[in-house]
C-alpha cells in the first residue's frame, strides 16, 4: 500500500471516497508522522485523539452515503485560531494553558466539512516574525538542508512555521495559516509548499488571536494549488461575527480551476527587481514569466511606484493596531498573571506582560504606542495610512492593464535559525514582496517554483485583483503544473 | 444674558459651564455584543465573550443604538453625520478589559445642534436662551469595580462593560447653576420624549461631566477644570457653585487655576483633585481596525425622523395655541408621560383649558396625595373626558365634580355612572330653585334688608345658601338669575 502521508487532500478525499483506504488508517499514518517528528518541534499541542474522532465520523459517514467536502481529511491548526477544549497559546507564555470555550469560525467550518486535527501548530509569538524564532515554544526547525552537506538548521519562514513545516515534512496534508504582512506566502516559499491569502475579508477573523485587525487575514496552506482551493473553499464565507466580513458568496474555486492563461494578462512590476538581490531569485522570475507565457498569457510590465514605502508603512501600521489589540492580555481575566507580592494593579499590568511577552512582541508594542502617541500620531499613523491608500491606487492602476501579478514571494530562500535574530531590519526585510499585497487587502499566493543553488526551494508569488482567488489559484496551477516541482525534504529527522 | 455673578473680594465674576452628559442608549443588548443590558442584575450575568474581551473576539455594531443616537440628534435639529467612525481609545484599568474603549473623537455621529431651555424669571433666565450643543458620539461603558467584597483585592464587575452611550457635549454657553439645570432638565426631556434614554440619573442611565471656569465678565475664557460623574441635576447645581467659588478664591488669592479633572462629594458639596493635567492619560486614539466606517443611508434617515414624536417646545406651542396658559403648558409638557396622558384627555374630547386647569391643579393634586406617578393614575383620560364633560355640559357643576373624581379614585368607576347612582345630577329646575330660594330669603329677612340697603356683598351669601339647601345640585347660574330676580 502506498504511503498515505504522501497524498494530497484531493487525493485523500478522492481515494476515501472510493474506499481505497478508510480515513482512520490516514488518520494514524500521520498521527504516526508527527509523533516521530518532535525534531522539528511543528507542533504546540498534538491532538491524535481529535484527528481519529473526526476519522471514524468520516468513515460512518461514507457508510451512512452523507460525505462531506473534507471527510476523512485530517489538518493542523495554526495555533492562532481558538479552539475549544484545546489550548490556544498563540506560541505565547502569556496564553500558556489557555483553554477557549468557544471554536473560531474557520476552524469550525472546517471541522463541519469533515476535516479532523492534528495538533495545533507552532508559529511566530503573536504571528509576529518571518523565522518562527519568536515562539514561547521554541522555534521550528524546517525540514530542508542545504545541500552544502552542512547541518544547518534552517528557519522555516513565518509566522506561520509549523503549517509550513508540518506540510513540507508530511505531517499533514493541510493547513490553516494567516497572513498579515506574509506569514503564509513567506513560509510557504521557505519549505516549497503552496499557500494563498485571499482577499482581506473572504475569512471570518472571529476567533483568532488578532495581531493586526485590518491586515490580518486566515487562509490555507497544502502541497498543490488544488489542495488550496479545497481547503479555502471551506474556510471562506460571509460571518456576520465580523464586521470586516465580505457578504459574499464562495466561488466553487476547484471546480473551475484552469490553467489555461489564454487572453490573460500577466503584470510584471519593474519596482520588484532589486538591486543586488540574489540571481537565483531573479531567474526563478523569469522562469516564471516564461511559463505563463508558454500558458497562453501575455505578459506587460506595470509599475507599482509606491512599493518602496511599504515596508515602513506596515511596520507602522500593523504594530499601532498590535499595541492596542494586545492591550486585554492583562492578567486580569486569564492567561498568565504574575501578582508580585505587595503589587497593586499597575505593578500586576507592568510584570505580567514584562513576563508573558517575549521580546519581538515587546518591540512591536512599544513602536506601536510611539507611533499612535500624541504629537507623533501625524507623523507617523497619518502618513503610513495615507501610503497605504497609495499603494492601493497603485495596484488598482496596474490592474487596468493586467490580470494577475507575477512577483517572487520572498528576496531570498530560507535562511539558518539566528541568522538574523539580531537584526529586526534585515529580518524585516524578508517581508519586501509580501507586504504590498496585505496592504491593498488583495488575494496573492506563493506557489513552489525552483531550488536555489543550495537546493533550497524558492517560491513565486501571484497577486491578484479583490475577490479574484481564482485568477490567482489559475495562474499559480499554471505555474505548477510548468515548473515540475516535486523536490521534497529528505527525512533526517 | 445671565447675570449670575460671583461676587469677589475684587469685583464679580463670571461662570462659563460646559457639560458632557453621558446618556445610557435604551436597548436591549449592548453596542458591541449582544448581551444584555438589564440594571440590577448579578454581576457578571450580562457579559459575552466580546464584553470579556476574549482572545479573538470582535466587535459588531448594534443598529438599534445608532438609530436611537442620530433620533436624538435630530430632536435637537443637529447636523447627522452619514459616514462616521469608530475610534479606539487607548487606556489600561481593571473595569476596561479590552483595554480600550470603543468611542468616537475624530468623525462623531451627530454634529452641531441646539437646545431651547425653558425661562425662569426667579432663576434668571431669559426667555429664548439657547444652549449650543457641540457633537453627540456614541461610545461604550466600561465595566465597575468592587473594592467592598474582600479585604485585599477589588473585583470587577462586567455587566455594564460595552453597554452603549451617546456622549452629548454642550458648548461653554452655560452662565449659571440655574441654567445648568434648566439645561440638564430639558435634555432629559428631550430623551425620553425621544425614548433613547430613559434619563434614570440615580441608576446612572445619565451623568454628567462639568466643565467649569471663571472670568471677569467680556474676557476671554479662564482654565477649566472637568468634575466627573456628577449624577444628579442638583449635584451638578452644587457642584458649579463649588468649583466656581473655590476658582474665584484660588484667583483672587494670586493662585491660578489649573487644569485636571475632579471629583464630586455629594455627602459635603465640594470637589477635590483626582488627577491634574500632567497626570493625563495619552489615550493614543485611532480608527478601530475591527470595524468599517459607519454609513447612513437616507431611508435610514428618514425612518429615524419619521419615527420622532412630538417634541416638547412643539408640544408647548400646540397647548398655547389651543389657550392654554403659558404655564400650564410648560407644567404638562416637561414630562412625556404627563404630555401623552393629556394628548389622549384632548383626543377623548376634553376642552384644552378646562382639561389643563383640571390636570394640572385636581389630577396632580390626587397623584401627588397618593404618591402615585401619572403612568399608574387610577383614572383613564378617557374617564376623565367623561367627568369634564359632565361639567361642561351642566350636568354636574364643578365641586360635584370634585366629589365625583374623588370616587372615581376609589373605585375607578365611569363619572356618569356615580352621578347618575348617587344622584348628584345638578337641577336647573327653576321652580325647584325658586321654591328654596324663598325658603333663604324667609329665614334671613335680616340679611334681605342690609342688602337691600346696599350691601351687595351679602349677594354670595345668599348662593352659598341656597345651594347649600340644594346640596349643591342647582345650577349656579340659575342660582344667580333667580336670586337676582328675588331680590330686585
């Protein structure tokens, strides 16, 4: 028999539906692969138990004739998203032993179309980091090595490392991720797997730890463009739990998946190439470009002349609405509380979050509070909104002349763990190509595309109009179906 | 022009007042969240995840608040806003588990408006004083802390966390206590004519911030200091004549007045630091990121303004047209309930005048001997048209009347029916009147004569007379007539 943990989610769902295997044997195929994958350090919480439960619903449900979309299909869960009866840390001390009781709307969606879980999956403290060196728990070490014969532990991008890790090293077939400034392309570019945030709204926000309101964004993360738009499928919809919410219906994405470009324009942004960025980047773009082409598409060169502001407008931005969101872990209601002895209310705020925040959380804290505070506010959050309108026109002209826009997902491929931990700029950085599109709220994925000269996978980026995930999904299978990705991880842990 | 003055030790002052009114939003559930917002419930009975401010809850903004806010505004014919916004205010206590409050600074829901406050010679105020109303913007409460429950640690209380209120800022044009007052009154009025708040100032629907500074009269404005949660219009009264007074001594002492916040004593009348300006919080506002930019459409807007009810000042007009007294009319409009029982006395019927005289002077006069509020008043309007009618149509006269109403207190039964069972219909019955008018004339012969002999004062004796003999059933013109005749 094949190795199950090697299918996709349409395979797994295909194949149990044929009754080629039963959906308890996946679940403890890869139940098996995570208990062996402690090394990799992918998950906060394993739930095997949670994953057999919803195996077994899945194989009555084949028996009783009522499938569902995702039945027999187990997934991690980024430890962001509320779950109830099982800790939701945020990879934070300061939720450590936090238990909601209530489920957030995409993890509920997915669990009524039949998916069971994993675990809940490592990530960057708060989301906030492009390493998953952040996390309480200790980072997550990807499952791709150089080829230099060297052992370096590689970073598996972030914030959401463990989805990216989790998938890459055959974990589990799927993911939840969430974007605010990259945290699902950049990952996913790191470990050669395929993730899209769709556009700002198609998911409920409700019930996940919120880092940045207005960028944050949840979407999925899997091997293949397909497995992609199975899963947004059922994680998308109008919620009316959140007024940022898109009302909506959700296109039926995989059934009208083709990646036939014919009469499409490709949009290629002069200001995406870089001085000095790696040469392997560059011909991985224009690779790309060629395999559009080579699909039916034309391609044009747009210009987004605003890009190079929005790197400072983000880290504007998204700290301000994080020094406020942050605000309610306080030690008052739950999570940790550290009372010293003697201490009164303000002694109590003070050294619970000095004890429950880690370090990158502080600093994003603290820039946020500088920038809303008085006499800066103008300077600073005034200025970074009004670029963000900028950027927005800037990608609503360049779609005038073009459907998609092809760009790499990240200026570099993975890098070693603590390679950059002491510089937040050059870690910062990462989130070049990222960012833009988080700003303009627009749906963009990050398909595998090539491997570096170290054998390291790098990632494209495909950045689409407002509601058009499928322009998106269209051009990525294009790109997958050209560029023959099928370089994976070879086990050592 | 008010010419209410502190008199100083070196001449008189004047008082400039500004008030913040923070009105509770009549709704069932909360601004933000749907949980309940009953007063008096266990702590803690009325809070949803997104009152807890749980990890990844959002807020989502509740219709009926918006819509009783901008009703408000438009009872106060201000300009409505239709795009505002939803602002964080940024600040760290126990009661505010977010750690910010949902309000709005830079884009409010309703604008500039005004409001008439009723004159009062005595108080000095004059006729047509009107008060600026700079913005009205809604905003969520917080939660209350309990420092009473155990003896090292406070507990909180959510209930009231989220629940919603229109925060309505006056502009400095304020002079007196008096007008302070009047201003207060008339607002709440205003509010529960309207029905957006029910104006309960000792179940905190409704309190204000003063705002309070001191000027030689045509200067510019002096520094003001804001005494807060001030829950009663009296204790707002008092609490002007305070801090006025303290500033005009803290200035005429070579001190300045400094700018802070400070708090009301109800027990002594004064007010004391609670935190000066350097003190102040950098509450760090910005646009709530969880919530679009509000927008009102016009059918919206015009289902609010359909929806009003008659206002008080339109209401008062109507009264006076109708003959009503001036004061009258100021008497049965400042409560919405009084005015609706007396809309419905005037739609059963009712003469105005007649029916404000009777209201304002008989029905309130019982109400208040039997510690009842009009809305649970014994008597229906319909009844009382009844009654009234009775008198006007002669069938009973007006101190029949009165012993009428006083049954109907008692046994809620229809007028005609008591008149009718007791026999009290008044007669007009001329040979009935003149027959006991001869009998008074007889038994007084006396009298007779003096008035004759030109003490026509003794005429209303002689009607007291002779309806005392009638038990006060003849008709009092009749009465007159024929003893007139009689005694030619």
């Amino acid at each position: 028999m094949t190795d199950l943990t090697n299918l996709t989610v349409a395979q797994i769902r295909d194949g149990h539906r044929a009754g080629d295997f039963s959906a308890v044997e996946v679940a403890e195929a890869f139940n098996a692969n995570v208990a062996d994958a402690k090394a990799l350090n992918a998950f906060i919480v394993e739930t095997p138990e949670h994953a057999i439960e919803a195996a077994k619903a899945a194989d009555a449900d084949r028996a009783a004739g009522t499938l569902k979309p995702l039945s027999g299909v187990p997934i991690g869960m980024k430890d962001l998203f509320c779950t109830k009866g099982v800790q939701t840390t945020a990879a934070s001390h300061m939720l450590e032993g936090f238990v909601p009781r209530y489920e957030s709307t995409v993890s509920q969606k997915l669990w009524d179309a039949g998916a069971g879980m994993l675990g809940k999956l490592n990530l960057d403290q708060f989301a906030m980091g492009s390493s998953n060196e952040t996390s309480y728990f200790g980072n997550v070490i990807s499952p791709w090595r150089r080829k230099d014969g060297g052992n370096a532990a590689l970073a598996p991008g972030g914030s959401s490392g463990g989805s990216s890790a989790a998938i890459a090293a055959r974990l589990c077939p799927a993911a939840t991720g969430t974007d605010t400034g990259g945290s699902i392309r950049q990952p996913a570019a790191f470990t050669g797997i395929t993730g899209i945030k769709p556009t700002y709204g198609r998911c409920s926000r409700w019930g996940i730890v919120a880092f940045a309101s207005s960028l944050d964004q949840a979407g999925p993360m899997a091997r293949d463009v397909r497995d992609c738009a199975i899963m947004l499928e059922n994680m998308a919809g109008f919620d009316p739990k959140d007024a940022t919410s898109l009302d909506l219906p959700v296109p039926r994405w995989e059934d009208a998946l083709s990646s036939d470009l014919k009469g499409k324009t490709v949009g290629i942004p002069k200001e995406y190439r870089l001085d000095g960025i790696d040469p392997d980047i560059d011909a991985m773009w224009d690779a790309g470009i060629a395999m559009l082409k080579d699909a039916g598409a034309d391609v044009v060169e747009v210009s987004l002349p605003h890009t190079r502001y929005a790197l400072p407008a983000y880290y504007i931005i998204a700290p301000a609405e994080a020094s406020s969101n942050l605000a309610r872990y306080d030690g008052v209601r739950y999570g940790l509380r550290d009372l010293p002895q003697g201490a009164g209310l303000q002694e109590m705020y003070a050294a619970t979050r000095a004890e429950g925040f880690g370090a990158e959380v502080k600093r994003r804290i603290m820039i946020g509070t500088y920038v809303l505070s008085a006499g800066f506010y103008d300077a600073y959050y005034t200025q970074a909104q009004k670029v963000r309108t900028l950027i927005a026109r800037d990608f609503e002209a360049a779609f005038a002349s073009c459907d998609v826009i092809l760009a790499p997902t990240a200026p570099s491929a993975a890098f070693g763990l603590g390679e950059k931990a002491a510089d937040p700029l050059a870690m910062y950085l990462n989130d070049v190509f990222a960012v833009p599109a988080s700003l303009a709220g627009l749906p963009a994925m990050s398909v595998p595309a090539a491997l570096n000269r170290e054998g390291l996978p790098l990632g494209l980026q495909i950045i689409g109009k407002a509601f058009d995930e499928q322009g998106v999904l269209n051009a990525g299978l294009a790109i997958e179906e050209r560029a023959g990705f099928t370089a994976r991880a070879e086990k050592w842990w | 022009m008010s010419d209410y003055r502190i008199k100083g030790e070196t001449g008189e002052w004047e008082v400039v007042i500004g008030l913040e009114v923070h009105a509770q939003v009549t709704s069932n559930a909360k601004l933000f969240s749907g949980a309940a917002t009953a007063f008096g419930a266990e702590p803690n009975t009325q809070v949803s995840l997104v009152d807890a401010a749980m990890p990844g809850m959002l807020p989502v903004p509740n219709r009926e608040c918006v819509r009783q806010a901008v009703r408000t505004g438009m009872a106060i014919e201000a300009r409505i806003n239709k795009w505002s916004r939803f602002d964080r205010k940024n600040y760290f206590y126990a009661d505010l588990p977010q750690g910010y409050q949902i309000s709005q600074l830079y884009h409010p829901l309703v604008g500039e408006g005004s409001l008439h406050i009723e004159a009062d010679e005595k108080a000095g105020i004059a006729h047509g004083k009107m008060i600026g109303i700079e913005r009205i913007h809604v905003e969520q409460d917080a939660g209350k802390l309990m420092h009473d429950q155990h003896p090292t640690m406070s507990f909180v209380d959510l209930n009231r966390s989220g629940v919603a209120l229109m925060e309505i800022v006056s502009k400095p044009d304020m002079r007196s206590p008096a007008e302070a007052g009047a201003y207060l009154r008339k607002l709440r009025a205003i509010l529960r004519y309207v029905g957006s708040c029910d104006g309960n100032m000792e179940e905190g629907s409704m309190r204000a911030d003063v705002n309070v500074s001191v000027r030689r009269p045509g200067e510019p404005f002096g520094t003001r200091t804001e005494t807060k949660n001030v829950n009663s219009v009296r204790f707002v009264m008092q609490a002007i004549e305070y801090e006025a007074r303290r500033q005009v001594e803290l200035i005429e002492s070579g001190g300045a007045v400094v700018q802070e916040t400070r708090l009301f004593n109800p027990d002594t009348g004064t007010t004391r630091t609670m935190r000066s300006k350097e003190d102040a919080h950098d509450y760090r506002y910005f646009p709530d990121p969880d919530l679009l930019p509000l927008e009102l459409d016009d059918a919206f807007l015009d289902e609010c303004r359909a929806s009003l009810p008659e206002l008080p000042d339109a209401k008062r007009a109507r009264y006076e047209a109708a003959g009503i007294s001036a004061y009258n009319a100021g008497v049965l409009t400042a409560e919405v309930e009084s005015a609706r029982w007396f809309d419905a006395l005037l739609d059963a019927g009712a003469e105005p005048k007649a029916a404000a005289n009777w209201v304002t002077s008989e029905l309130f006069g019982a109400l208040n001997r039997l510690g009842k509020d009009i809305s649970d008043c014994p008597v229906t309007p319909a009844q009382a048209a009844e009654l009234l009618g009775l008198v006007a149509d002669g069938t009973i006269s007006g101190s029949i009347a009165k012993q009428v109403f006083e049954i109907m207190l008692e046994t809620g039964d229809a007028p005609a029916k008591i008149v009718e069972e007791k026999g009290l219909k008044q007669t007009s019955d001329t040979g009935a009147i003149e027959k006991v008018i001869g009998e008074v004339l007889a038994a007084n012969a006396d009298k007779v004569d003096q008035y004759r002999g030109g003490k026509e004062a003794l005429f209303g004796f002689f009607v007291g007379q002779t309806m005392k003999a009638m038990q006060g059933k003849a008709n009092p013109q009749v009465v007159n007539e024929l003893l007139k005749k009689a005694l030619g």
